[in-house]
C-alpha cells in the first residue's frame, strides 16, 4: 500500500504544520485537492517545482487519488503562474483531475478558501477538509509521495531564498543543513545586518540566529534589512504588542472586516479579541472566543489595521490560553460566505506594496546545484504529534536515506532519515546531529 510507502519514507506536509501525510492517504474521501497556490509574499519555491517537476507532482497525487478511492481531483494554482499552469495542464491525461484556477490573492492557500475555491463545500467550524470528504496536500507533499512509491525518503527539501540576497534562487537542500549555509549559496546578503524571515512575512517567524537549521516544513527564507520596517514591527517584545493594543484600539473593525475566515461565514471577529485588551493588562482570563476559528494569516495585524496593531497576535494568544483553560468555542449560526466577500480580497501586489517588499519581489528561479553540507542537525519532530525516537547512538556511521528517528507505534508521528552521508556526533532528546 502508498499509505505504507509514505510512513516508511517518512513524508509529512511540507507547505504547513507537517502532519503525517500517510493519515491522509489511507483515508477514503471524495476529492483530493493539490495546493499550488503558494500566497506568502516573495516565495517562490511551489511555483519553481510546478514548472520543473509536473510529472512527479501529477504521480503523487494520483497515487493518493487511488488509495482515498476519490473521484475526482483538483489542482489549485494562480492563474498568474501561466507556466505552472502550462506545465501541469499539458501532462493531465486523468480526466479525474480539473484545474481550479485562483485569483491573485492573500490567502487563496488556506485550506478552507481552497476547499471552497474548488468544491464550493464549506468545512464546518474547527474542523478539516476531511469532514466535507476532501484531503488537501501541498505540492511538494505529492512530489515526496511520488519519491516514496520509488523507495526514496524525505532527506532533503525544496525550498527559496529570497529578499536581500545576491542571488535568490530556488532549490533542494539537506535536512539539518543551518541557515548560514544556505545565505551562503544564495550568494550571501546583500546587507550587512539582518533578519531572517522562516516560511514566510505572514505567517513564519522572525530570527536572527544562522545556526537554526532546515526542517522539512521550512518552505523558505526571507532575508531583510534589520532597518527594515517589518523587522523592527516583529521584534517588539510581546508584552508591547498588548500593551498597545490596549491604549490605541479604536475598535474601528477593520481587522475582521477583511479576515479571509469571517468572509467565509466562520465567527472570526479580532476586533471583539482586542476589545479583550480594555479589560485587563494582557487579556488574560477574559480572552473573547472569537479567535477559536482565525487561521493565524496575519492579514489583520499586517495589512487591515490603520493603527498598526496586532490583532493576529491577540487571537494567537486568546487561542493559547483558551487550550490552556479547556474552553472549546462552538459556532452557533450557520456558515454562509458574506456577500461582501469578493469585493475585500487583499491582491498580493497591494499587500507587497503595504509592506514596503517591492524591492525584493523578483524571481527565484530553480538552482539545480545543491548546498554541500558538512554537517547537519536534523530535529526529531519536525511534524505534528509525537517526536520520532533515535534509533542511532554517537559514532555510528550513517548513510543518506537510512533511519535514524523511528515514529512512534500507534501515535501520530513520523520517521527520521539521515540526510548526508557521516557519522552521528551527537544524540539529544531534540536533535541527531551528523558530521559528514
């Protein structure tokens, strides 16, 4: 079975929070759906595989068409990527699979928008696209999948380099390869002090640490200025994103009138969450519960507020200690898309444009020379669940493709492979680390 295929080459999603992509695949549903949309502004990576690897991108996703018995699948991808769409139109021969062509905007990749994009089906409140009989991977999940049906593990990942770099560009590295290394083989910074912008401006983190290391959810790296105006935003200590927050909340609305997820129809109001702010110092203990359903897509804090606030963190937070409190939010009305929902799409080029990134929107194009890593320090939960367990000890020699982390049995977990030939120097509770 490719559900067994997939577990054993321990391929998880690699545009999101990694969850175990065998789960998926020994599902049974109705539509597969493949995610090309790729929204994050100045990434580029899916839409570099798309146009180089097509083929293998269409045979992952028919594997998982056949082991879920779907009837049909839909491929999801901006009409603005003419190329991508070229590529994987020419080579459909599956009259099982249909182009679901998407507009130009921020988010068209949430997984809610993309359901609904292609099916028309609403999934219900905290739920998953499983519930209205679709599975949803990303791209370069389907390309692993077509690598693991051949026998070969998730040692490496295809990822993008762009911002201030001298050459950003696209293309597979190691796991556990550092930062450092890969602004090395962008060409190096083109600025002497920056920052460092893991899976994207919206929703990645800030870090300005070049030993952090590739996991196999990093979908890219965006390097800035560390003058710049969104770095300096992100760096603010939390306790000021609330303090703010609580003495210049107007409550003028705008963050929930533009949230993706409230034009759908789901109960996602961040103003009512700031509002949270003008009862206590931080919100804690009265937290509204309108956050429960936001996707964390940061529109709202980097986009609809005029005040520069940070509702998407307040949300975050509201989510957190709700879980903490074991407060579970149930939407009460019916989930019907707002009519105003076309008219308050946010177009990538005007979300650039507000984030002052127009410099540093160029292309990332496919490198087919990959990074040289010496050595690497590979994570062992680099996926939703449970950690995977080392199954190595420090001196043992080790080849690229052989396990090194076992999932745990009958926990939601996935396997770890060595993704460079060496020897192990170290094994923690968190990291196998193998010097070449």
């Amino acid at each position: 079975m490719i559900a067994d295929k997939i577990f054993e080459a321990g391929v998880v999603g690699a545009g999101g929070a990694g969850f175990p992509t065998h789960i998926k695949a020994s599902s049974k549903t109705e539509f597969v759906i493949a995610n090309g949309a790729e929204c994050e502004p100045l990434i580029h990576k899916d839409y570099e595989l798309m146009i180089n690897f097509p083929e293998n991108i269409l045979k992952g996703m028919k594997l998982v068409l056949q082991s879920t018995n779907a009837r049909k699948g839909y491929f999801g991808v901006k009409s603005k990527n003419v190329k991508a769409v070229e590529a994987i139109q020419s080579i459909i021969k599956d009259c099982k699979i249909e182009m679901t062509e998407l507009g130009d905007f921020y988010p068209s990749g949430d997984e809610y928008e993309l359901v609904y994009s292609a099916t028309k089906r609403l999934i219900p409140p905290t739920g998953i696209p499983l519930d209205v009989g679709c599975v949803v991977n990303n791209v370069e999940t389907f390309y692993n999948i077509a690598n693991a049906e051949s026998g070969i593990p998730v040692t490496e990942k295809f990822l993008c380099i762009t911002g201030a770099v001298k050459k950003p560009s696209s293309f597979f590295t190691p796991i556990g390869i550092s930062f450092r290394e890969l602004i090395g083989h962008a060409g190096g910074a083109s600025v002497k002090d920056f920052g460092i912008f893991t899976g994207g401006i919206m929703m990645g983190n800030l870090t300005f640490n070049l030993d952090e290391v590739v996991t196999k959810t990093t979908t890219g790296l965006i390097v800035l200025p560390k003058d710049h105006y969104l770095v300096k935003r992100k760096n603010q200590p939390p306790q000021n994103w609330y303090r703010i927050g609580k003495s210049a909340c107007d409550q003028c609305s705008y963050c929930t009138e533009f949230c993706p997820r409230y034009l759908l129809g789901y109960e996602v109001q961040p103003h009512k969450v700031m509002r949270s702010l003008g009862f206590t110092k931080t919100g804690a203990a009265v937290w509204n519960q309108m956050a429960e359903l936001c996707c964390s897509c940061g529109l709202c804090t980097l986009y609809a507020c005029p005040e520069d606030l940070y509702p998407k963190e307040a949300c975050d937070k509201a989510k957190e200690e709700m879980r903490n409190e074991g407060v579970k939010f149930i939407q009460s009305k019916p989930v019907k898309v707002h009519p105003m929902k076309e008219g308050r799409r946010v177009p990538l080029k005007q979300l650039i444009k507000r984030l002052n990134l127009q410099d540093y929107d160029v292309p990332a194009p496919y490198n087919h020379v990959k990074p040289e890593a010496g050595e690497v320090k590979i994570l062992l939960k680099q996926h939703a669940g449970e950690a995977a367990v080392p199954v190595v000890k420090i001196g043992d020699r080790v080849l690229i493709g052989s396990i090194i982390a076992s999932a745990l049995k009958d926990k939601l977990s996935a396997n770890v492979h060595a993704s460079i030939d060496g020897t192990v120097t170290q094994v923690t509770g968190e990291y196998i680390q193998i010097k070449s």
